[in-house]
C-alpha cells in the first residue's frame, strides 16, 4: 500500500470511528434537552398550566388537572354534535364538499321575486304606494306629528301629477292651467294651493332652471363632476340641475381646487385598476363558470365580492404596504384578514360565499377559539392566487401603446402633429381599454378626458408610455 | 355621499338578523319609526322634476322632522366595479315647517311610506347604519295607525356610509367587507339590483337564535 492508500484507510477508519462516537453522542441528544425557543415555550406553558395549584400536594394536582381535561373533553363532545348537526342541516356529509342544499321550488322562487321586486320598488322609487288624486282625501284625523304642520281645512289639497311624466317641452313657461298674473299667490291662504308660478318676471329663472346642464360636463374643474360622470346621453336629473345651479355660483371658488385634486389624486387605484383590466375580465369569466351551481342568486353578491376583493388585494399590493388595507384590520381579526389578501382569485368566489358562510354562523355561537382554527384550515384552501389559469395578456399600458402611438421612433414635433389627429381616436382606444379602470378617468368625464390629454400631449417629450400614462391618471 | 346596499330578508328570520347585528355591532338597537314624504316639485317649476324627501321621526317623543335629497348616483366602469352604490346624498334637519315650506314652494307630495323596524349604528371602518324595516303604506292620507306592510313576509336591510369623494373606495370596501359577515343570512346588492333571499338562511338563522352548547372552563 502506498502512503496514499494509507491516508484513505485512515480516514475510512476515522469517518467510522466517527460515526460510532456519533451513535454515542445520539442517544444523549435524544433526551430531554430542547432547543432554547422550545424550552422557554414549554416553561411558560407549565407555569400557565399549573398557575393556581403549585401549592397544593400533588395527588390534588393531579386531580384538577383531570378535571379539567374531563371539562375539556366534553366541550369537545359538544362542539363535535354542533358539528354534525349543522353537517347534516347542510347536507355535507362527511368530510365532503357543500352539496347543494334546500332549493326553492320554482312558485316559491317566483313569488319569493316578485315581492322582493314589489319591495324594492316601493322603497326606491314610489311605485305602489301613490294613491290617485281623487282617493287622497284627508284622513279625518291627522296623526299628531302632521296635525300642527298642515292646516286641517285646505291643507290637503298639494297632490302632484301622479303620472310622473313631466311635459318636456318648453312651452311649460306659459303653463298652461296655472295663471301668472291671475292669481297672485295669496300670502297665508295660498299655503294649501298648489302654488302659481311666481309670474312674468320670474320667467327668465325657468330657463336657467330648466336648460340642461350638458356645458358644464365639458369642464373638467366643474365643481361636482367628480361625483357624477354626466354624458350626453343621460337624462336630465335633479343632480344634474343644482349641478348647473352650484356651478354658477361657485365656479371660481373650485376652479384651483378641482385642479389640484385632481392631480394629486392617488394613481395606484386606477393603475392597478389598469393592470386588473384583463385580469378581471378573466375573473368574471371564470366565476361565471364556476358558480353555476348554486344558481343566479348567490352569483351577483359573490361575483362583486370577489370583483371587489380582488381590486383590494391588488391596491395592497401596488402600495406596498406590508400590512393589510384598513377595512380589513379594523375587523379586528387578523386571520381574517389574511384571508382578505389571499381571495383573489376566481375559484375562491364561490368559496368565500360558502366558507364565509359557515365560517361566520359558526362565529356566532362558538368562543373565539374555534372561530380562529377554522380560519386557520381556510388558509392553505384559499392560496391560488392568480397564477393559475389566467392566460397571460399583454400589460394594458402596451395595449394603450400601441392604440394610442402607432410608431414608437418618429420623432417629437411630428408625433405632435399626430396626436392631434389621433386624439378622437385616441380617446376611444383608451376608453375601450380602459373598462376597469376607469375610475379616475370616469369621474373626469370623458371630456375631460380630451383635456388632459391635451395636456399630456403638449409635456411630452419621449415616448416613455407607462410614465405619461401616471400621468394622464392624475 | 353615501355607499349603500340593500337587500331582503324573510320576516321569519328577521329576529335572527337582529342578534347576529347586535353580536357585529356591540351597540344597542334604535327602534325606527319613520314618516317619509316624498315630495316632487310641480311641472310648473321647470322640465326637471326635483324630487326630497321629508323623514318624520316617530320614535322619538318628539316627532323631528329630516330633509333628504337624493342625488345621481356614480355611473361607469368605475362605479360597475363597486359593489355598493355610491351617490350623492343631502340631508338636514328641518323644523316642523318644512312640510308647509315646501308645499308653499311649490312641491307637491308624491308618495308616503311609513318604515318601521330598527337601527344599528356603529363604528367598524366607516360610519355604518344598518336599517331593517318593513315598509307600509297608508291606504288613506297621513293614516300612520292604518299602516299596512307592502309586503308582509319580507323586510328590507339597508347598509349605508357615509362618503367623500375621496375616500369612497376605502367606505365602499368596508362596506363590502362587512356585507361578508352577513351572507349567511341575506344577499346585499346596489339598490337597483335584485338579489332573492339566501336558501340556507333559515339553518343559520335557527343556529344564531339557539343558546349553544358551551360550557365554560
């Protein structure tokens, strides 16, 4: 053997020795020596366990101690009958996926519709609860809240054209069954008569009233725009009338105002809101796949919190913020929140619904503990994210890009000049893509729209896209 | 502004909703007793018509009396995102004049509602008032004790917050957030939007109104 075989055999002979005194050294570690983190864990845990009977003998210990396993243990019998009540109230069986459930059979549903429509309506709008003319006669005794206010002999008479359809043409300026001039209002007795128009000098004030307010959508520092997204398509409402009536009085005031807010207008909603464009479209087609089961009326809420929930984890995630978004924390249940983060994907929408509902009836009735371990196993459930599935589009502002700028090396002055053409084009190429996240640029108007990009156009030196399109944001 | 949704629930589990508010909310129910008015200007006043709406509170030993204009609510793609409505909203309080103010200038009353059920307001993101009423109508004139449900079997829930145009994102997701909690119970939508009832609500509702099985430690 040459000194090398020597030096391997050696060092054979050293890695096993080695290993014996390692098949030593193991039996010693396996005894009870934890590691520093466990053993302070595993302190604490004892002194809370055995917090209040230290001083007692240790027969008697051991007797609390049994007690209390034996409380706990019937706890857990309860909460399992709990359980399996409420799986068989659900019909989910063992360990298996939400069946459908009750349904309704289709009369119960229709009617079930239909007063909820007769509900609806009333409440919003009026419908089924105007009395005609002729029926509204007064009560013969006014309910005490009423019975001071209005006075009992011709006090009754304001009834409002039923009909709900006011003439539209103009030629309401000389109405026709209200004389101007005739009857001039009767100072105290003219409270229960329907009131005459204020006459022939207050004219001119109809048309102020009556004029559409259209001009003011085109400016962008109009006062209450941002609110509202008036277009020429709308009907007129009353909004839109003290619209015109507020900016007549107040338009210089909000001029700079409007400006600066809108510029300073925090972009990561509506960037993000760009990004999910495709995403979210993706989404609803997916959710839409997905929620055939339970029918159309789980479908809407699920579909708009999932919309909804997703918008937020995507706003979280370009702020980037570790934290959670407020709403969320201000549940006061982290755990929930964490799943706040994590539903945004389309496969969760139906999830939610169903986890969310169990999850919280279950709140209702079951201390705390239980509530947290089960948002604990929703956790690993709800982890798609949105990796999986979406086909991968080209990022909106590309899109844009290619809409709005056909070339990307012509120069500066000519691409000017272009621009100017294109701007109609532009506007509607934007607008197309911009579905979701129109937010910001909703409230603009589409008008306004024109305005800022007007603007836009006239700062722009390079043809650096996702940056004018922060800017074209605020 | 505000954020708004609705929804229905049946009358049956409407005792249910009551405790599972109460658990939410921490704050004790207001009884709601209220007179609406709604009142539309007359054709005379120009093409448009204006439409307000005068509350009466009735719970209250004295009646005090709320203005409330209902305005546009936000519309386009943005607003489609939302899951709530949000719209612009006036409201103040009024004297006890502000019917015959209003008759004086020219508004005429359209219809009257009478809601009555109750209130939960509190503070979880964004200031909520969660309303759960049945609305009546009056088959005569002012007739409040004549009140009758327009429908019997189901109570409308309304959630609204307040808003400002720049932070309606931030109520609109907590309201959202909050409707989660619900959804055992009752589906929320814009007011527009239909929504029927929730299948299974009557399980939840009987868990919620059952005493448990804990025992304490």
């Amino acid at each position: 053997m040459n000194a090398l075989d020597v030096s391997i055999t050696e060092w054979n002979l050293f890695w096993v020795g080695h290993a014996k005194f390692k098949r030593c050294v193991l039996p010693v570690m396996l005894s009870s020596k934890l590691l520093p983190e466990m053993e302070i864990e595993e302190t604490t845990k004892r002194e809370q366990l055995l917090s209040g009977i230290t001083n007692l003998p240790v027969p008697s210990q051991m007797e609390k101690l049994k007690a209390r396993i034996d409380m706990i243990a019937s706890a857990c019998e309860t909460a399992e009958r709990v359980i399996a009540e409420c799986r068989k109230t659900y019909g989910l069986g063992t360990r298996q996926g939400a069946n459908l459930g009750p349904t309704l059979d289709k009369a119960q549903a229709a009617k079930i519709q239909e007063q909820e429509g007769l509900l609806r309506a009333a409440v919003n709008y009026g419908e089924g609860l105007r009395v005609p003319g002729d029926q509204r006669q007064p009560h013969s005794s006014l309910p005490s809240h009423l019975m001071e206010v209005l006075p009992s002999g011709d006090g009754a008479h304001n009834f409002g054209d039923n009909s709900g359809v006011y003439p539209k043409n103009t030629s309401t300026f000389t109405p026709n069954g209200v004389n101007t001039q005739g009857n001039a209002m009767q100072a105290s007795g003219g409270l229960g008569r329907s009131a005459p128009s204020p006459g022939t000098a207050g004219t001119p004030n109809f048309e102020n009233v009556s004029t559409p307010p259209m001009p003011y959508a085109n400016s962008p520092r109009s006062g209450t725009n941002m609110m509202n997204t008036p277009s020429p398509q709308q009907h007129l409402t009353p909004q839109q009338q003290r619209q015109k009536l507020m900016q007549a009085s107040q338009q210089q005031q909000l001029h700079a105002q409007q400006q600066q807010q809108q510029q300073l207008r925090p972009s990561a909603a509506s960037l993000l809101a760009q990004n999910t464009v495709s995403q979210l479209q993706d989404l609803q087609g997916q959710s839409q796949q997905k929620l055939q089961v339970p029918g159309q009326q789980q479908m809407q809420y699920s579909q708009a919190q999932a919309l909804s929930q997703f918008q937020n984890r995507q706003m979280q995630a370009a702020r980037m913020q570790p934290g959670m978004s407020q709403s969320q924390l201000n549940q006061g249940n982290q755990l929930r929140s964490h799943l706040g983060q994590f539903t945004g994907a389309a496969n969760s929408a139906m999830f939610t619904a169903a986890q969310a509902s169990s999850n919280s009836q279950m709140m209702a009735n079951i201390p705390g503990t239980m509530q947290s371990l089960q948002s604990q196993s929703i956790l690993p459930q709800m982890q798609f994210g949105l990796t999986g599935g979406h086909p991968q589009r080209s990022h909106p502002t590309q899109m844009m890009n290619d809409q709005m700028f056909g070339m990307g090396s012509t120069n500066t002055s000519s691409m000017m000049g272009m621009q100017q053409q294109q701007q109609q084009q532009q506007q509607q190429g934007v607008y197309g893509n911009m579905q979701g996240g129109g937010q910001n640029l909703q409230q603009q108007g589409m008008v306004g729209l024109q305005n800022q990009q007007n603007q836009l156009q006239n700062q722009m030196q390079n043809p650096n896209f996702p940056q004018q399109r922060q800017q074209n944001q605020q | 502004m505000e954020c708004v949704v609705q929804g229905i629930i049946e009358t049956q589990h409407v005792e249910a909703l009551e405790v599972l508010l109460q658990g939410l909310s921490g704050v004790p129910k207001e009884r709601v007793r209220v007179h609406e008015l709604c009142l539309k200007s007359g054709p005379n006043l120009g093409v448009v018509p204006s439409e307000v709406r005068l509350l009466c509170d009735l719970a209250q030993p004295t009646p005090s009396w709320t203005i409330r204009h209902v305005g546009g609510a936000m519309r386009g793609a943005g607003a489609e995102q939302i899951s709530v409505l949000v719209r612009t909203i006036v409201e103040s309080k009024a004297s006890n004049n502000v019917l015959r103010y209003f008759y004086g200038i020219g508004y005429k009353l359209d219809h009257e509602v009478l809601k009555v059920g109750f209130a939960f307001r509190f503070q979880r993101g964004a200031q909520f008032t969660v309303t759960v009423t049945s609305a009546n109508k009056m088959p005569k004139l002012h007739a409040t004790d004549e009140a009758v449900a327009v429908t019997p079997g189901i109570q409308l829930v309304e959630i609204t917050a307040p808003a400002a145009a720049n932070n309606y994102n931030d109520v609109a997701s907590s309201v959202t957030a909050f409707c989660e909690y619900l959804a055992p119970l009752l589906h929320l939508s814009k007011p527009g939007n239909s929504t029927g009832i929730v299948l299974t609500a009557g399980a939840a509702a009987a868990s919620l109104m059952s005493s448990g099985g804990a025992k304490t430690l």
